[in-house]
C-alpha cells in the first residue's frame, strides 16, 4: 500500500512505500510509512478537510 505524503526530511511531497492505518493517541486515523526516496517515516492523517 503507498499513499502520497509530505517528506520532513526532503521537505517536499513523496511517495511513502509500506504503508499501514494507524490511531493515534487522540483517537483520529492516519497512515504510516516510509518514504519511498529516503525512508524517513511518514504520516498523513485520515479524515480531515
Ligand atoms: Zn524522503
């Protein structure tokens, strides 16, 4: 599973590779994974506008 996200490291939107849904602490949803240039972890949030 990928899903496109924002890389800190590289500082600009990549593809994260091995995704995975995630709850966070507050509750909400996010996927997990790692950018498929540099392997930083990366995660975007799920249901929010
Ligand atoms: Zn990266």
């Amino acid at each position: 599973m990928e899903f496109e996200g924002y890389c800190v490291k590289q500082k600009k939107r990549t593809k994260a590779k091995d995704a995975q849904e995630v709850t966070m602490k507050n509750g909400r949803k996010a996927l997990k994974g790692v950018c498929s240039e540099c392997g930083t972890v990366m995660f975007k949030i799920l249901g929010t506008k």
